[in-house]
C-alpha cells in the first residue's frame, strides 16, 4: 500500500507531537466516525435490549435484566423455527436457480454476434435493478393478479383456471426465488461479462486451431476465465444464507403466505412492530441479535475462504 | 458460419429476447392499462397497447389531497439530493484520510470495518433514534443514517491510492494542508470514481421508504416509494392518498398503475444514460484486491 505523506513522517517524532501533525486527518475523519458512532454502534449498545425486560420510561440501562429470558422465548416458538426453515429454503433456492442464471446469461450474450442487441439487453435487463422494490412489488402484484393481471390473463386464454399466485403458499417461495432472479440478474451478469471481455481472444484461436470444438473451448478457457470470480460470488452468497432482504418479502408477502413466506427479517419487524397488540422489543431484539451473531460468523468466514481460494479481499 | 453455430445464434437470440420479455412486458402493460379508458380496464382488454385515451388517473395523481403527490416528490428530491452530496462529503473525506498513514489508523481502520459484519437491528436502530437522538419524524432520519457506506469508502480509497503519491509528496513541500490534498489534489483527480458512487447513494435515497414506514407519523415526510406502497398495497386507500375532485372516481386499477407509472418514470427515464456508472461502480469493488 502506497503510504501519502511518507515524506512528512518518516522522522518518528514524539506521540504528542505526531497527533499535532495528525489533527487535520482526525478532522476529516470525524463525520464519518460520528455518524457510525450515531447509527452504528449506538444501536450495537442497544442490544442490551434482547438481555432486559425493555420499558421505554425506564431506558435502556434502567430496565430490568432479563439474562437469556428472550432468547429461550423464541427458541421455543415454533415460528421462529418456521422462518429458520424459509429462509434457509429460500436462500438454497437462490444458490441452485439465482446463483447460475446471469452466468448462462452472460455466457449466451457473450457469443451472440449483434453488439447492438448485446448492448440493448444489457441495458434492457438493468431495469429491474434500478427500481425499488417497491415498484417491483407493485409490478408484479399487478401482472399476477387473478382477475385482471397479465399472466393470468394469458393463463386464462389457454384455457385453464386463474391462478391465485399471491394467496397460495405453495407459490409464494417459487415466486421469491424468481422474482429475485428477475430484479438482479442484470446486474450479476454484468461481473461475468467483464470476465468474459478479460479472457485473451487468441487463446480460442490457437485452440480453435488444434481442432478443440465449441465445447471444448467453453471448459477449457472460458470456465477457467471466469473460476475466480465464480467462487468469489458463490462464497459470498454462502456467506449471507441467513439473511433476505426485507423489501422483496415484506412487499411481497400477507398473512396467508405467513407459512412458507415469512422469513427471519420480516418476523423480527412484525414483534416490533405488530399491525395490533403490544409492541416486543426484547423479543424481537433478541431475535435480531441472533441473526446478526449468525451473519457476522457466516459473512467473516466467507470473506476468508474468498481471500484463501480466490485472491479476494474486501479491504 | 456453420450450421451449428447459426442454431446457436437463433437459439440465442430467441432465448435472450424471451428473457427481456419479462422485464419489457409487464412494463409497458402497466403502462397501457394507465393510459387506457375506463371500460377497458374493467372489461380486462387491456394487453401492452392502450384502448383508448384517457389521462385522467394522471390528473388525479396530481390533485391528490393536500397535493400529497408532489409534496413527497418534493421531499424525495431534497433527501436524495442532500443525501447524496453528504454522502459524497463523508464517503470521500474517510477514505482520503484512510489512504494517509496517521497515529491510531490501525483503531479506525477496525472501527470502520466492524460496521460492515455486524449491526444492532432494526429494533435497537429504532428504540435509539427515537427515544435517546429525538429524530423520530424528522427529515434528519431519512437522510442521516444513509450517509456512509463503508463499502464505498474502501472502493474510493482504493482509487486515491492509485494516484501517484509523488504528487503528494511535492504538494506537502510546497506547504499545502490536509485539505489542500483532498480538495485541490484527490478530488479531480477521482472524479469518475466520485460520479460512479454518487449514483449509488442517489439511488439508494431515491429508492428508500422503509425508514419513512417506521419513523414518521403523518403523510407530509413521505417519499415517493411510500406514497407508493400507501397506493398500491394497502387493503384501503387512506384518506391520505384519495383522489379528488373527479366524480365518478376512476377504476383503482387505472390510478394505481398511473401511481407506478410516475414513481418509475424518473429512474426509468434517467438510468440507459448512468448505467455505465453503476457498472464501473460494481465492478471496482469486485476487481479490488
């Protein structure tokens, strides 16, 4: 790492002195430290909520202790099993059909021979990245409603009955995983494309030359071409199994797909935040707390065996 | 060509234009149903042409009460407009200073990186934010907390330091400061690492809600994406967001499409001419290391 302002600090100079020279930096520093001291690690202490019984008049430090109270709460509760089990599915999902669609999808765009075309896809497929999920929701609660929705219109043009997609639990994860594949492909793609482009052309001559056919080409340089960055990905996609987005299923989801569809996220904000009833901020805490314990864990591990077996490194 | 490979070029194009048929479909079906009259949306004629033409559901958008609609129109542009250069402020003044060698960096460096890997939750973000800093109901929140990302800060360091550090050096000797080094050196020289991550922030601003969900209390803070969701997946409009004026009122399906139509617009409108932007954003936090 190229260190700036060797020049000024080669000499070692004594501490006091030094943090003299320093004082512009901690200056420039001090919006970004206050502000993860505000919205980070202010919330970090605030999980002493999960160990208190938490009343607002009493603050944090005033409550009462509760000690593992709230955690041996939800390990009891059979949802909180429910939505382990969903969001564990959900995320295989993600890895079996998300995982691989923008690498086919790149290796497609990348032999087709039209370059406007390419360039229209491309941008084509960015939408459903650009829009919120919001938007998304609302397009495909649209699309799939029973009655005037696109996809059940041609469902019924067929002659078959309308499908309820939105009040059927059995379609609810199918439709997070293709929905998620639909508003993230695009961009995916965009990591093996550039891939692709970095593979040296001359290699599929010399080997078109010694007589290796498509195939053969495809596993021997384009599939090393893109190995490293095929682990990187799928490591951190491991990494974060515990965790989907809140957006998608909470715009998505309704008490009726409760049983396949609620997901660790979306149960932590409605014990905070329940539609009737008594807010529980412990419980959901804990339960917050849990997952991010689990996701710090699986995120740190997955960064290391990308570092190991790729060459990647966050910082 | 050979034989095979025209199949594959067919079968490659039929398969990508069927994949983009997903995504353009749906669109312009939405639009079409907003634009067309009234008895073909009830009557369901609608495909991904417009029967008729009606702009009505457009008007009413417009004149909903208290003028909520461009109301938070206005509040999403001040967020994401404020946010955005805040962001830029913070995120390119941390990672100057991360690229420079000063006493306890190897302290800020974990301070920094701690916030990456673990967070306190929704719960605890929320009792914090309301009940200890009173920013509930506040402009301040929906901009505040999006202010840094340390992903971007690791990406922007990562650009300065690819800047030659005898620049630096001669800057330091001719007796510039600190500031000196990040406005009239490291900002030129990092501009389109700086356009890249401002779209980021932008859009994510652009696209927030979930903090209005939480924190405010009546309609006059909400951003588009709320004003949104308020139309479009309640069970029953609030009297918040009714049309008014027009008698008889229009099918909700038509207003509801109109209301995604109009939250959609601008970003659909703006982002064939950013995307290069996002792609290099993207792709310097996947090459670093």
């Amino acid at each position: 790492m190229a260190t700036i302002g060797a020049a000024a600090t080669t000499r070692k100079k004594p501490l006091l002195a030094q943090l003299k020279l320093d004082l512009p930096k901690y200056v420039i520093l001090a919006p970004a430290i206050i502000l993860l001291f505000m919205f980070n690690y202010m919330p970090i202490y605030g999980v002493l909520i999960a160990f208190k019984n938490f009343k607002a008049a009493k603050g944090i430090l005033g409550s009462d202790w509760a000690g593992f109270h709230y955690f041996e709460l939800f390990l009891r509760d059979p949802n909180f099993w429910r939505v382990m089990k969903n969001t564990l599915l959900i995320n295989i999902g993600n890895l079996l059909f998300g995982f691989p669609f923008p690498i086919i999808f790149a290796l497609v765009i990348n032999e087709l021979r039209s370059k406007k075309f390419v360039k229209f896809a491309q941008t084509v497929s960015y939408l459903p990245y650009f829009i919120s999920w919001v938007v998304a929701a609302s397009i495909i609660r649209s699309i799939l409603s029973p009655s005037t929705g696109m996809v059940n219109n041609a469902i019924k043009f067929f002659g078959f009955e309308p499908i309820y997609f939105l009040s059927k639990s059995s379609f609810f994860q199918p439709l997070l995983i293709i929905s998620g594949i639909w508003k993230g492909f695009g961009m995916s793609a965009v990591y093996y494309i550039a891939a692709l482009a970095g593979i040296d052309q001359e290699l599929y001559q010399a080997a078109a030359v010694d007589g290796a056919g498509k195939m053969r080409q495809a596993w021997h340089i384009t599939l090393p071409g893109l190995r490293n960055i095929i682990i990187v990905l799928f490591v951190l996609q491991l990494g974060s199994i515990m965790s989907i987005g809140f957006d998608q299923v909470f715009l998505l989801y309704n008490p009726m797909l409760y049983e396949t569809g609620d997901v660790i996220s979306t149960y932590t904000y409605r014990l905070g935040f329940p539609d009737s009833g008594v807010p529980q901020y412990s419980l959901s805490s804990a339960v917050g707390f849990t997952q991010s314990l689990a996701n710090f864990i699986l995120v740190f591990n997955a960064n290391r065996l990308a570092k190991k077996y790729a060459g990647w490194s966050l910082w | 060509m050979s034989k095979s490979e025209v199949c594959f070029q067919v079968f490659g194009y039929l398969v990508i234009s069927l994949v983009l048929c997903t995504i353009l479909l749906p669109v312009l079906n939405i639009l079409a149903v907003s634009l067309s009259e009234k008895n073909a949306v009830i009557q369901n004629r609608v495909t991904i042409f417009p029967i008729g033409w009606e702009t009505r559901s457009y008007q009413d958008i417009l004149s909903m009460r208290n003028g909520v609609f461009l109301r938070t129109l206005g509040n999403t542009v001040f967020i994401t407009v404020a946010g955005t250069i805040g962001a830029l402020a913070v995120t390119v003044s941390a990672a100057y200073a991360m690229s420079t060698t000063f006493v306890g960096k190897k302290f800020v460096t974990f301070y920094f990186l701690v916030t990456m890997y673990f967070s306190g939750g929704v719960i605890p973000s929320y009792i914090i934010n309301t009940n200890y800093f009173k920013l509930g109901d506040s402009y301040a929140i929906l901009i505040l907390p999006g202010l840094l990302s340390i992903f971007y800060v690791i990406v922007v360091r990562s650009q300065i330091e690819a800047i030659p550090p005898g620049i630096y050096e001669a800057a330091s000797i001719d007796g510039a400061t600190e500031f000196h080094k990040l406005f009239l050196i490291t900002v030129p020289a990092i501009v389109p690492t700086i356009a890249a991550i401002a779209m980021f922030y932008a859009l994510s601003y652009w696209n927030s809600w979930f903090n209005v969900m939480i924190y405010m209390r009546g309609s006059n803070k909400w951003t588009l994406q709320y004003l949104l969701r308020a139309i479009v997946m309640e069970q029953t409009l609030r009297a918040d967001v009714q049309p008014l004026g027009t008698e008889p009122p229009p099918p909700l399906e038509n207003f509801q499409m109109a209301a995604i139509v109009m939250v959609a617009a601008p970003i659909i409108a703006i982002y064939p001419f950013v995307q290069k932007y996002f792609v290099k954003g993207i792709l310097s936090g996947a090459v670093k290391g």
